[in-house]
C-alpha cells in the first residue's frame, strides 16, 4: 500500500512538471480582464435593473 502511495506521488509530480504554467503576466492580464469585464456586466445590470424598477413604478404608481 505504501509503494502505491509512493508510485502516485511520482506520477502526481511528473504530471506537474509536464504542466505549461502561465507567467505571471499572463495571470495578471487575464485577473485584470476578468475585473472589468465584471465592472461592466454588474453597471450594464444595475442600470436595467434601475431602469425597469423606475419604469414599473411609474407605471403601476400611475394607474392607481
């Protein structure tokens, strides 16, 4: 049992070594994208939601 536990530590770090690791420039350019294109994607979704909640509002609001 322990040879098997032994075998597939290997294996686990020969798997890791063949592994293509980003640099951290890569990592950093593609945090930063992820950042703003989630900025965008909760304004753009802020203001629909503002837009029809107001929208709604008036419209109920006005024909009591």
């Amino acid at each position: 049992m322990i040879g098997a536990i032994k075998q597939q530590a290997k294996d686990l770090f020969a798997e890791l070594d063949r592994v293509d690791w980003p640099t951290k420039e890569k990592v950093m350019t593609s945090a930063w994208t992820v950042v703003i294109v989630s900025v965008f994607v909760g304004a753009y979704l802020w203001s629909v939601d503002w837009v029809l909640s107001k929208g709604f509002a008036y419209f109920f609001l006005k024909t009591r």
